[in-house]
C-alpha cells in the first residue's frame, strides 16, 4: 500500500481520478495521484492540446486577478467553481499584489473542497465552503463569506471555468467559433458595466505581457 502524503484528507480515496486534480496534474502540480495522471494522460491522447489549454487558462486567470488588484483595487474576491487552489492560484496571485487582499473558494465537488481546506488551513484571509453555482444565497450567507468579504465594498466574482462543466443549459452550438474576437452587446451597452480591454478575447490574447506572480 502506497503511504498518503499528509495533506491527503482522511477517508480520500486516491485510486479514483477526479476532475480537480486531473486539472492539478496539467498545470505541473504535486496534489494529485496515478489514478489522477493516468485520466490526464487518456484525455491527451484524445486532444493532445489538453495540457497547453489547461496552462493557457491558468495563466489567463492570474493575469485577471492581478489586473483587478492592481489596476482596478479590488481586495476581496470570491471564487465559484475554484478546484483545488494549488498553482498560481487566485489568493496567492491577488496578495502577492496587494497584502491582506480576502479570497473566498467555493466549490460543489467534495474531493476539491476536501483538499483545499488543508492547503488554507491556517490562512486568515482566505477560506473555501461546498456551495452550488446554482444556489448564489448559499454562498453569499455563508458564515465563512460573511466573515472574509466586506458586501459594501468592491468584490470580484470569479466563475471560472465553470460553463465546462456546470450542467446547466447552454446557448453555443457545435459550429461556434471557441475563440470571440469582438465583445457582445451585454459587454458594452450596460452603462454600468464595460469590457476591459482587449474586451472578449481568447485567453492567450488577453493582457499577455502581464506577470501572474
């Protein structure tokens, strides 16, 4: 029998693959399994770009983080749909550019929950709690969100990645473009709400010259 590594949340059964950590294995970290490298290696065989897509983004989101601490000052986010906070992830990113910025993880999935509480144990300005993307009031009245985030001031809701694997219905056909080179209506019309530039964009295109760390 293999020893567990001690960040292994007691009763985790590492011979199954999950999700999170497959993701955790693309993007070169140590929180995963053989079970785990095995399904990340299947899926590659099935698009070989799996890997460079997954790092795409990663980098992606922590040019976002650092773009909403820095340039637009926000010190609170709240990340639905997180995974396992292991590379280059939203609290580290957001207070390597601003200290003492507060980052909430929420996540449906029990094994991504489970391994992300041991990583944040400890942390005082960041947490993670099991919620639903379906269920918002969950997540908002939760004792832990209600403790780190401050409602009368600037929040950042990450929802990433999410309409990948939420099973909620979607409006793109099989015959979309993956990549939108221009932003819709809903981006620029509000008046209270614009597209930052370059607006909607593939991930390698948007603000790549900005370090992540």
């Amino acid at each position: 029998m293999t020893m567990k590594p001690g960040w292994v949340p007691p009763g985790m059964d590492v011979g199954k693959a999950n999700g999170a950590r497959v993701y955790d294995w693309w993007l070169g970290g140590d929180h995963n399994f053989r079970a785990d490298q095995d399904a990340a290696r299947a899926m590659i065989a099935v698009e070989p770009n799996a890997r460079a897509i997954a790092r795409a983004n990663r980098a992606f989101l922590g040019r976002a983080v650092r773009f909403l601490a820095v340039e637009a000052g926000i010190r609170q986010f709240l990340d639905i749909g997180s995974g396992i906070p292991t590379q280059s992830n939203v609290h580290q990113v957001a207070q390597d550019a601003a200290s003492g910025t507060r980052v909430v993880y929420a996540d449906v999935d029990d094994v991504a929950v489970a391994h992300s509480k041991l990583i944040l144990d400890g942390s005082a300005d960041a947490a993670v709690i099991q919620a639903d993307l379906r269920d918002p009031a969950s997540i908002l009245a939760d004792p832990k969100t209600q403790l780190l985030l401050d409602f009368t001031r600037p929040i950042a809701l990450l929802l990433w990645r999410c309409c990948t694997s939420s099973p909620m219905p979607t409006t793109r056909s099989s015959s979309s473009p993956p990549c939108a080179t221009r932003s819709p209506p809903a981006a620029t019309s509000s008046s209270r709400m614009r597209a930052a530039t370059p607006g909607l964009t593939c991930c390698p295109r948007s603000r790549p010259s900005t370090r992540t760390r």
